[in-house]
C-alpha cells in the first residue's frame, strides 16, 4: 500500500496485521482522486471510518487544506499515526478517536454555535467564521465513508445524518459525499438531502458519489 501521487508520491503505509482493518486497495484510490482531482487542493477533507488513515493522507499529499480522520478502533488508530509519522506530517489534520458518529456530532455543535449578541458585528463576524476544534468554518468540501462492508446499519446511519438538517451544518454546499461499498451491495439513491450522481464499480468494490439535492 502506497501513496498514489501528490507531496508524499510513492511512500509507503501500513496496515494493522488481520482482517479487522480492509484498507482501500491503490487501484481504488487512484480511481477515486482521479476523479476528485480537481476539488482536491485546499479543500476541507473527512476521512470517516478512516482504518489506516491512507485515504485522508492521500488527500494531504494532493494538498487538502484540512483532513478529518474518524476512526475507533486502537490498532487502525496506531497505523493511522504511524504513518503520518512516518511522513513527517505534523498539521492539517485531527484525529477523532471516537469514531463518526463523535466527529460529526462535535462538527455540528461547533457549528450551531452562534457568537455572542452583545458583540459589535464585526466581532461577531470574525467569531462565528472561526476555526475551532479544527472545524471546517464553511463546512466539509469532500467526505470519505469506508465503513465495514457488512456493517449496512453503519453506511444508512452516517448517509442519513449527512443528508439532515444536522448534517447539513458540517458541509459545505457544494460538499460531496463518496461511500466505498460492497458492488453487489447498491445503496440508496437518496438520503435525506443526499441524492445519488453516480456508482463506479471496480472489482468487489463500488464507490457511490452524493451530493445535495437541489433545491
């Protein structure tokens, strides 16, 4: 497993020893930022049930501005920080180790919060723009889901939150969501506010691309 391009090109990343942790294979990844290639820089990058993190990091070498990585379980979480270690990556990302659910439920707390009323509205501009918690102040450009494919409650509940009027706090308007998924196992076309554009099929793997619905 190896970066594809970018900064950290042709560097190599780990993986826990097992089969708790599937890592996106290369060919997948390709497939995938060849076709993000152009919202990549600067954007507001999650990596949401992140494993050994080499998605986001990806993203980092292609030059995202911020990269979320989601993920619960110790040995993923280790590989995630072994190797960006190992790259000497020190900034532009945060590491939410209690998994999705946490990330985006701290994400659209920060971003409910309203600045303070008695402040002049200048003040009150700079506030409300602020980043906090490493929170994107214009919400997620691209996410990333890569849950356990067996795990269907996982995709519906994290796709379910992203197209509601709570998820809609986390992402940017013209935010996309792209779900990595068993092929012979289709998703919905829509999810709240989520409306399905497009599924690529590659092997026994199948990437779903969502974004919001036009209103």
């Amino acid at each position: 497993m190896r970066v594809i391009a970018g900064t950290y090109r042709s560097r190599q990343l780990i993986a826990p020893r097992g089969s708790d942790t599937r890592p996106t294979s290369d060919r997948l990844r390709e497939t995938l930022f060849n076709i993000l290639a152009p919202r990549v820089a600067g954007c507001r990058f999650a990596d949401l049930y992140a494993g050994t993190g080499a998605v986001g990091i990806e993203a980092i070498s292609r030059g995202a501005a911020q990269v979320w990585f989601a993920e619960k379980a110790e040995p993923a979480l280790a590989a995630i920080r072994d190797n960006l270690k190992a790259l000497k990556i020190a900034r532009g990302f945060t590491i939410e180790e209690r998994g999705t659910g946490a990330l985006l439920e701290r994400l659209a707390k920060k971003a409910q919060k309203a600045p303070a009323q008695s402040l002049p509205a200048e003040a009150a501009e700079t506030l409300a723009t602020a980043t906090s918690y490493g929170q994107p102040s214009d919400g997620l450009d691209l996410v990333y889901l890569d849950p356990p494919w067996e795990a269907e409650a996982e995709f519906a509940n994290t796709l379910h939150l992203l197209g509601s009027a709570r998820g809609r706090l986390v992402l940017a308007p013209d935010a996309l969501v792209v779900a990595e998924h068993k092929s012979k196992d289709p998703l919905a076309a829509r999810y709240g506010e989520l409306v399905q554009t497009r599924t690529l099929k590659q092997g026994d793997a199948a990437l779903s691309f969502y974004a919001i619905a036009a209103e």
